[in-house]
C-alpha cells in the first residue's frame, strides 16, 4: 500500500516556517508597498527575498539541476498552496508567474549560451521577464492561429505583430514572444518562441489595459510603474540576432506546451491558498457575528456554507495534489497529467470564486468593502477562468483525454436485454434447477 495523506515531517516544518513567514511578514508586506513604484518596492522586497535565499526556498519550482531549490510537483504543491494566501509571496519567493514558467521553458528549451544570458539572471531575480501569445484580433484559445510574423534577414529575425495581456511587459526586462516563422506549415509547426527585450526599437508598448483586476480607463500611454499590467504591445519591424530564437523555427508550441502545464497547476495550488484564507475569514465571522440573538454560524444556512465550502475546498485540494503526484510519477506530458492538469484549471478557480463569494456574504457590506481583501480577491480570482486557457477549452482537453482510445459500439455495454441473454447462457440451467428444487 502507498496511499499516504501525511506530509513528510521535515517538510511540514519548512511549510509551518512558510506559513509564519506569509502571516506575520509578507501579508503586512504587501500592505506597506500601497502606492510605491517597482524600483521602490524593489527595494523594500529585497532583504525579505534574501531572507528566503538563505533558508534555501528560493525558485522551489525547479529542481536543482536548473538553478532551483525544487523537491518535485507535489512538495511544490503544498508549498504553492501557503504562498497563494499572499499575491506577493511567489515574488518574494522566487516563484512568480509568468517568470516561472519562463524559467522552466528556458531550463528545458534554451543553449546554455541562452541560459547563461537569460535563466541565470532571472533565477536569481535580477530580472523580470514575460510571456506575449495571446493577441487582441485573435483567438488565445486557438493559438495556432496567430499572425505575429517573424522572419529571417541575414543574422536577424525581423519581427511585425500585435500582441496584448503580455503580463508585466511595462516593468520587465525581456519578453519570451511566440511568432509565426513557418506559415506554411501544419498548424503546430508554424511558430517559434524569441527573447525580445521589452524596452527595444520596434517594440511600442502601448498601454496596459485596465482590467477587472485594475479598473482605470486605460488609453494609449498609460503605464503601469509596477508589477501586474497587462500590457498591450505592438512590434514594428523589430529585429533582434538569430541567437534569440529558443529552439529552431518551427518548434513554439512544442515549447509552449512545457511551459504552459507547469503554470497551470501553480495557478491551482495558489487558488487553494487564497480559496483556505477566505474560507479562514468565513469561518471567524461566522463565530463572531450575531443577528437574532444567535451567533451567524448557528444559522442553519450559513452553517450550509461552511459545510459546501469545506467540502469543495477539501474536493480541489485532494485533485491538485493527485495531479501534482501523477506529474511527479509520470511528468507533465503523460494522458493522466495532461487530463488532470485540465481538470483543477478548471475546477478550482471555481471553487476559489464560491467560496471568496460566500466569505463577502458572511461579512455582509463589510465584506464588499475595502477594509476587507474580500473584493480585491475576487477580482483577482475572475481572471482565473480565462488567464492561461478558459474553462471551456480545458473541460475539452479532458473529455478529449478520456474519449480517447474509445471504441464505438453498435449495442451499448450496459444493454440489459444483452446481459440478460448471457446471463441465461451462462446460468440459465442451474438457475432452472434451483427454481425446480432439482440443486
Ligand atoms: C489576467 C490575465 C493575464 C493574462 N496573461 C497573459 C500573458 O502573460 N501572456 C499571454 O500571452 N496571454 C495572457 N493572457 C491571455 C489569456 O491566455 C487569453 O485571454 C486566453 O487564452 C483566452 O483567449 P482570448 O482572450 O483570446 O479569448 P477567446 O479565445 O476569444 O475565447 C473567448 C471565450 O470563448 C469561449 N471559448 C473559447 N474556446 C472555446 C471552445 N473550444 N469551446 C467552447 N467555448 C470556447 C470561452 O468562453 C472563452 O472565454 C492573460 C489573460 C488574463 C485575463
């Protein structure tokens, strides 16, 4: 038997030290940053990010051989899952989207020259970086279809398209950027991934989009000074060296897959933090408030939430942690990872949206307030349903997943009328004889 629900106890000690560290550090942190620009917050981040580093939690998301301090998916999990109370935490530890998932793209797709250049500095955090696919006139859930071209001239690649969402491009240092080099090639092999340095001739950073998220009107210009936009980005003959290309042309969505599962099933892990920090502000309002003369948590229908919240929280839980040990078991691009990697990007950012929902209920106008970081998670929580692939297109991967393989039939395995005739084939004399009193 290998079934085991327990953590590791040395484990569960560098998790009890994360937990203290997110609680009494980094969520005052992040409060203290209101208002300050990135170099500032730079500043005020680095000696907590050091702190980190010394205790070697540092970039947790890879394994050591790359330059990380990584234990494999499911310790990542339950690692993940304590830093997601925090927006900050994954920065201050080292494990940030996108520039963990860049980072992991790099570690597996780049030469050492490349890594050397580009992983190292962001491994130790001297630099920020993005990730620019998705584009405004075109589908992201279908990003074969892309029109972002990139072509060679000479020693450069010259790059002309449109792109948006590219998360944090107003503050980072280097884009990785997905482009079309082959249009006529079948639709997998029609793109390649390039370093682009953000602040670079032919790269015209429009705007940072305001969002649910960041809701400001967000016209031409408008920049955000810190980490979080979601920058609109426009390449007008831009040229950068062949050695900019990861892998050869041809090869982006071979890449784009390693890249991508990994930081889906960070996003989950995250969710379960911030779904258990919410469910924590339920369950203490619950047991303070009264209306009636009873406390709130002796009403009938908010004990209902508590219970549903319990339940669907535990329920994501346990399917980040299977698909975390099926990762570990079988890596990120087996059947089992692939269906399972959908399945809690779909599921949890739900299960984070209801119960973040029912906290604000519980809480009342409190909780839609901003003495309450209620509201801010939600917002934060929506994106989740579309960021890094909608709902819809991961319910697909897993019907498709399990669909896969399945013979048609003519006459339904479960046909009673079937059963009934091998039944009788198989049993029909003895249970004759039983009916006879003959056995
Ligand atoms: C907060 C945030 C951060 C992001 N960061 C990045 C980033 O850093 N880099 C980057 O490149 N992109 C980023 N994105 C973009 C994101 O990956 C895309 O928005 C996503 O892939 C969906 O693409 P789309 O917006 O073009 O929607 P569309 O593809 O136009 O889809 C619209 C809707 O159609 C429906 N739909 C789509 N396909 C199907 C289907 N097969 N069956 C049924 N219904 C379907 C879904 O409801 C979907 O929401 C980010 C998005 C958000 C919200």
């Amino acid at each position: 038997m290998s079934w085991d629900f327990g953590t590791d106890p040395a484990l569960q000690e560098e998790l009890d030290w994360i937990r203290r560290y997110v609680d009494e550090v980094i969520l005052p942190l992040e409060v203290a940053g209101e208002g300050l620009n990135q170099k500032q917050l730079d500043a005020l981040w680095q000696p907590h990010k050091d702190e980190v580093k010394a205790r070697g939690f540092w970039a947790p998301h890879l394994p050591p051989e790359h330059g990380g301090g990584g234990k494999g998916q499911l310790a990542l999990a339950l690692i993940h899952e304590v830093l997601g109370r925090s927006v900050l935490a994954p920065e201050i530890f080292g494990c940030q989207a996108p520039d963990s998932g860049n980072a992991e793209l790099l570690a597996v797709g780049a030469t050492p020259a490349q890594r050397e250049r580009w992983l190292e500095p962001l491994l130790a955090g001297r630099v920020r970086s993005t990730f620019a696919l998705t584009e405004p006139h075109n589908s992201g859930s279908d990003p074969t279809g892309i029109t972002t071209r990139c072509v060679r001239d000479g020693d450069h690649w010259v790059i002309d398209g449109h792109k948006w969402f590219a998360s944090n491009a107003s503050v980072s240092d280097f884009m990785i950027l997905m482009a079309v080099t082959e249009p006529d090639a079948p639709p997998h092999r029609r793109a390649a991934m390039l370093v682009v340095p953000c602040r670079h001739p032919g790269v015209r950073l429009v705007r940072d989009v305001g969002t649910m998220h960041h809701p400001y009107a967000a016209d031409e210009g408008a920049l955000m000074d810190r980490i979080g936009g979601h920058t609109e980005v426009i390449f007008e003959n831009c040229r950068v060296p062949l050695d900019h290309m990861i892998g050869s042309p041809g090869d982006g969505f071979v890449l784009a897959q390693k890249r991508l599962g990994g930081g889906r099933i960070h996003h989950a892990m995250r969710c379960i933090g911030q779904a258990n920090r919410a469910f924590e502000m339920l369950l203490e309002r619950a047991a303070s408030r009264t209306t009636r003369g009873k406390l709130l948590g002796q009403q009938q229908l908010v004990q209902e939430m508590i219970a549903e919240s319990c339940a669907e929280l535990e329920m994501s839980r346990l399917l980040v942690l299977r698909a975390a040990w099926t990762m570990d078991r079988e890596g990120a691009h087996g059947h089992a990872a692939r269906r399972d990697i959908a399945l809690v990007k779909f599921v949890v950012p739900r299960t984070l949206l209801g119960i973040i929902d029912r906290a604000m209920q519980v809480h009342g106008a409190l909780g839609y307030t901003t003495d309450l970081p209620l509201e801010e998670m939600y917002r934060m929580a929506r994106a989740l349903r579309i960021a890094d692939g909608a709902d819809e297109v991961h319910k697909q991967t897993v019907a498709r997943e399990l669909l896969a393989g399945r013979k048609p039939v003519d006459v339904p395995t479960e046909h009673m009328p079937s059963l009934r005739r091998r039944a009788r084939e198989l049993f029909g004399e003895r249970v004759a004889r039983i009916r006879e009193g003959r056995a």
